[in-house]
C-alpha cells in the first residue's frame, strides 16, 4: 500500500520535472544550450547532497539544522588546511570528511543519549560550528585553492560537469543502503516507530549516531564540492542550506515524522527546484522569487500530502 | 516523565539545594556573578554608554525571545519569527515614509501586519496537521522573499523622528528607552498566562491536546491565537530594531531572518520553557535573554570573541538544555526513591 503510494508520489514529479523541461526547452530554446544545461547540472550536484543530507535524518524522525553549518566548517576547514597548513590535497579531502562524521556524530550521540529533540541539539551545534568557522576564517575567505581543486570545479564534459560524478555515485549507493541494506532498514524502523524498533532488538543509539555520520558526511561532501566550484573557502558556504534541504525530501514525499523517504523522490525534488531556480533566470524574473516560490512550493506539498492522506483515509472508512 | 505524581509540598522537603533546581534563582544568581566578574575585569562595563547600549539588544533580545516563548507553550516552534519581524517592520516603515501615516499608526499598523502573518502560521499549522516546524520554515520563506521582491531589497531611511529618537532615548544617562517597552510586554504576558482564562487554556491544550479538547477547549483556536500573539511580538522586536537603526532595512534579521533563531530560542529555553509544550515562565525568557546580553557584552568588551561568539551562545544553549536534563533526571530519580 505504502509502497505504491511512494511510487506515484515520485512518478508525478518526474511527470513533472519532464514537463517543465519541455515546456521552458519550447518557449526558451536557451534551455537546451550547453551551457544551460552545464549550469543546470551543477546546481543539481551540490544541492542534491545537501537534499540527501537532511533526508536521512529525516528518515530516523528527526531534523538536522546543523547541515549547512557542517558544510561550511568543512569547506573553510578543508580550504585553509591547504593554503595555510600546505596539507596536499588528498589529506585535506580526508580531514574534511573525517571532521563532516565527527560532527555527525556529535549531534548523533548528544541527541539520542540526552533524549533531548534533535532540533536544539542541532541548533546549538549549528552555532558551535558557524561560530569555529567564522572563528577560524574572522570571515575572510581563503582564496589560495590548489590547481587540481580549481580545475575539478571547472572541468566538464561537454554539458557535464565532473562535479555531477560523485553526488551521482552517492544517490546509486544510498538507494542500495536504504532499499537492500539492514541498516537501511533499522534507519526505517526507529523512524518509523523507535519504541518498537527498540524492543525488536535494534539498537538506537547505533542507527541514530550512523544516521548523524551519514549525514555529516554528505554535508561535508557538499561543503568540499561547492569549495571546488567556487574556488574559493567561503566562510558564507552554508549559509542558504536549510531551506533546500528540507524542500527537497519534502518535495519528493518524505514524511517529517519518520519511517518514510524516498531517494529518488528527494532527487526529483532537486531537479524540479532546480529547474525552477533555471527558469526565473532564462525568463528573467527577479531571482528573489526563488525564495518565495521555495516557499509556496513546501506549502503545496504539504497540503498535498495531507489532501491524499484525508482521502485515503475516507476511503477505507 | 513521573514527575508529576508527587504533590508539591513533598517534591519541596527534600531539597536543600532548591535553588540550583529553581531557573529564576539561578539565573538571576548567574547574572549577578556575571555582572559582578565583568565589572572587575572588563573594563568600560558599568560604562553609562556600555549600560545603554546593552539595555538597547537586551531589550530587544527580550522581546524575540517572547516570540517564541509564546508558540513554544502549544507544543510548536516558529521559525519565521525573524521572517515576520522584518517583513512587518518593512511594511512599518512603508506606512511611515511612502503613506506619510503618523508614527504611532504605521507601528500599529506593522504589529496588526505581524499578527496577520503569525494567524496565518497558526491557521496552516491546524487546518493541515502538520507540524508547525515544517509550515513556519515555508512561510519564513514566503514572508521574506515576499517583502524583499515588495521593497525591492531597498531600506525605508527616511522615517519620522518622533519614531527613531526612541531608539536614542535614555533614562538617567543609562536606561535605553527600549527597556520599558520590553519589560511592559513582559508584565502584560505574565497576566495573561498567570491570571487569565486564556492563559490557562493555553497552556492545558500545550500540555495535553487531547485532554484539553475533551474538557471543552478548543485547542485550535488557542493554537492560532499564539502563533498571532507571536507575530505580533515579533513585529514589535521588529519595530524596535528599526528605531534603534534609525531605519528599516531588509537585511537586519540576516538571511530570511534566521538571525533571530539562535536568541529565540536562547532566552525562554534558558528560562526553563519547555519545548513540548504546556509550561512557560515570562520571567524566565526575559532573565534568559538578559543573561545572554550580559554575556555578549562583556565577551566582546573583553576583545574575546568578535567571531567566536557564535561558538559560545552554541555552548552555553547546549549547556542548558543538558543541565536542564541532568536536573529532570536527578528530580524523577529522587521521586522514584521517595516511592520506594
């Protein structure tokens, strides 16, 4: 039942998505330009980790402010450590991402053996780590990125991006993780009802501090990638991260509560946002509406969640 | 969560360090020895200007931390406080300088606007079900991307003296006139919540919906009512910001004014309200967000924390919220052997 439900939830926005892209590649030719189509990937690629960051913690019931936060120590931790402490670049992906799990589980292990909503903890940890970020950086970008970082954020193949490879990767191996992998299930079950999960012999401090690595990980991931892509470490790097991040897994049919996401229905939710972001450039609407559409948008979503599940339920009443 | 098994005189025998158990006493304790280490040691502290100017964030911090005090008490949160604040503050500063309405009519104006958006958080968070969390992270959204398509992303400067001289106003050299105005909505709340039907309803549907809703509460309704008592206090926070710049900018709650999250919360977690709902102490948010102005202050008089700040109002709201913890666990376990 849940499972066919999930189904048409993401068939209609690839519905959409398919249309929207037809419609703006017939009144904006622009749309199908190379270039277009480059820009349009690349804002598929960050967005999409930050997305899948938040879903899956989304996924164990709870919410994650802390994304951008993480991803923005990250990129100026994984910057600096190049131009200041000269670490090659390999090591410095390394310490980036080791600092995105112990953040992870930072928030993981507060949260779960504080009892305490993950929303303080992470809003606490979101301030902990803008403010070593900001503390480290006094705000100052560092501009002095190795070649091979910079040419990674510019290389591209034909209308593709390198950037897209990995995030790509990423959405294949989490889908494995979440659909085939144990888990995958048990991240399912404490969402879905952690009493139960508990008492069937699932241990919650485990699923939930692995979900907070996993999300920390990603976050840092972005955070690297989107160092890459501007060439430089931004200390703002972050900063407009929370709205997205739940937008998407919303978007793509996610249930807040826990239990239930959808890999490829956050990524549709990526791509229609995206999309969206593309059309207000090439149809030259002031950007700012981004922020409003993003808005309106959730809203629908919400509504629209709640419409089927008030007709799913009349209906077998 | 037993902790309500036992009568009140019982849980009050056995406690000889009561106060440590009490937020208000240790919160006013903390201030006093905070205040009292500042003086000594940070130089320009008890500075008349340095009074003033804390009076002046302090004041203001109050006021956004009473925002959120009064969504927190139904059990839900409002992230778009900071949203509202600048979007009705905006909409203030239009009324003012484009309409030409006198000063105390365009601030009733943007208080009425603030409550309108806050209303329409309340009506979307009960008519869907859904939780406030996810309808106030979409309307911060809105709001905001609303009023900076609106205004342009451009500044209302030109505002009329009469309003932005209350910014500059201070009492005896120290007290900033904003002082009163917070304290005034502080002693306004207290009756509320302490004194009056409302108030008591409010807070039964916060503790418990269901049992609310089956005593003849329309819990509903006392859910819109906070969440428009919200964005009416967040239009005032607004409101004062705008005096104290001496303009209404966009940018004055940062980015979709999330600026304003961390001391939201700051201040009525620290004075002991609980998010899930049903309990909240006025006095509480307004030490809350005194202590963390105190500590603000003098970190920066110290040279100590220009870009760590962040890092410790992370910590200290941390801090709490485990503290808080570590004394609910220690009380419930007390009890629990009280019962055996």
């Amino acid at each position: 039942m849940r499972r066919s439900l999930l189904n048409i939830d993401w068939l209609g926005l690839l519905a959409i998505a398919i249309a929207g892209s037809m419609a703006l590649a017939w009144y904006k030719p622009a749309f199908l330009s190379t270039h277009n189509l480059y820009v349009l990937m690349l804002g598929f690629s960050l967005s999409v980790l930050v997305a899948l960051s938040q879903m899956v913690i989304i996924a164990i019931g709870q919410m994650n402010l802390a994304v951008g936060a993480i991803g923005g120590m990250v990129a100026i931790i994984f910057a600096g450590s190049m131009e200041v402490l000269g670490l090659p670049v390999p090591v410095a992906v390394l310490l980036g991402i080791l600092i995105g799990v112990i953040a992870g589980f930072i928030n993981g292990y507060i949260t779960v053996k504080s009892g305490i909503s993950a929303f303080v903890i992470t809003l606490a940890t979101l301030s902990i780590f803008k403010g070593i970020n900001l503390g480290i950086t006094e705000a100052q970008p560092f501009y002095a990125i190795p070649d091979v970082v910079k040419q990674l954020g510019n290389a591209r193949l034909g209308p593709v991006p390198y950037l897209l490879f990995l995030p790509l990767a990423i959405v294949v191996l989490l889908t494995i993780l979440m659909t085939r992998s144990v888990i995958g299930k048990q991240i399912l079950a404490v969402g879905a009802n952690p009493n139960a999960a508990s008492l069937s012999g699932i241990s919650l401090t485990r699923v939930v501090v692995i979900a907070h690595i996993i999300s920390g990980s990603l976050a840092a991931i972005a955070g690297m990638l989107t160092v890459a892509r501007l060439q430089m470490g931004d200390p703002m790097i972050g900063n407009d991260w929370l709205l997205i991040s739940f937008a998407a897994p919303v978007i793509g049919g996610a249930v807040l509560t826990g239990g239930s996401v959808s890999v490829i229905g956050t990524c549709l939710g990526v791509v229609v946002i995206t999309l969206i972001s593309n059309a207000l450039v090439l149809l030259e609407v002031d950007p700012y509406y981004v922020q409003l559409l993003l808005g309106l948008l959730i809203l629908s979503a919400v509504g629209l969640n709640r419409y089927r599940e008030v007709r799913q339920r009349r209906a077998s009443a | 969560m037993t902790s309500h098994t036992t009568t009140p005189t019982e849980a009050s025998r056995f406690r000889p360090f009561a106060f440590l158990t009490s937020n208000i006493t240790g919160l006013v304790l903390l201030i006093a020895l905070l205040a009292t280490f500042y003086s000594m040691y940070a130089t320009g502290f008890t500075s008349k200007f340095n009074l003033y100017t804390m009076g002046r964030v302090m004041a203001i911090d109050i006021v956004i931390g009473f925002a959120m005090m009064v969504v927190l008490v139904t059990g839900g949160l409002n992230l778009a406080v900071g949203a509202i604040g600048v979007a009705a503050a905006m909409f203030g500063g239009w009324a003012m300088e484009s309409l030409g309405l006198h000063w105390g009519f365009g601030a009733l104006l943007a208080l009425a606007f603030g409550g309108v958006l806050g209303a329409i958080n309340g009506l979307a968070t009960v008519k869907t079900g859904v939780h406030s969390f996810v309808i106030t992270l979409a309307t911060m959204s809105v709001y905001f991307g609303a009023m900076i398509v609106l205004t342009e992303a451009e500044a209302f400067r030109a505002l009329p003296k009469d309003f932005t001289v209350i910014g500059k106003t201070r009492y005896y050299g120290f007290v900033s006139a904003l002082l009163p105005i917070a304290l005034a909505t502080g002693a306004i709340l207290l009756v509320l919540f302490r004194y009056t039907a409302l108030g008591r309803k409010i807070k039964a549907a916060g503790a418990n919906p269901r049992a609310a809703e089956l005593s003849g509460i329309a819990v509903g309704n006392t859910v819109v009512f906070c969440h428009c008592l919200s964005g009416v206090l967040a239009a005032l926070a607004g409101l004062m910001l705008t005096a104290r710049n001496g303009a209404a900018l966009p940018s004055m709650a940062g980015h979709v004014g999330q600026d304003w999250l961390l001391p939201s919360f700051l201040a009525p977690v620290l004075g002991g309200t609980l998010l899930t709902g049903g309990t909240l102490s006025v006095v509480g948010t307004a030490l809350g967000a005194i202590l963390v102005s105190v500590i603000t202050t003098g970190l920066l008089l110290m040279k100590f924390a220009d870009f760590w700040l962040n890092l410790f109002l992370g910590l200290i709201l941390l801090a709490a919220v485990l503290l808080d913890r570590v004394r609910s666990v220690y009380a419930a376990r007390r009890q629990q052997m009280q019962v055996d």
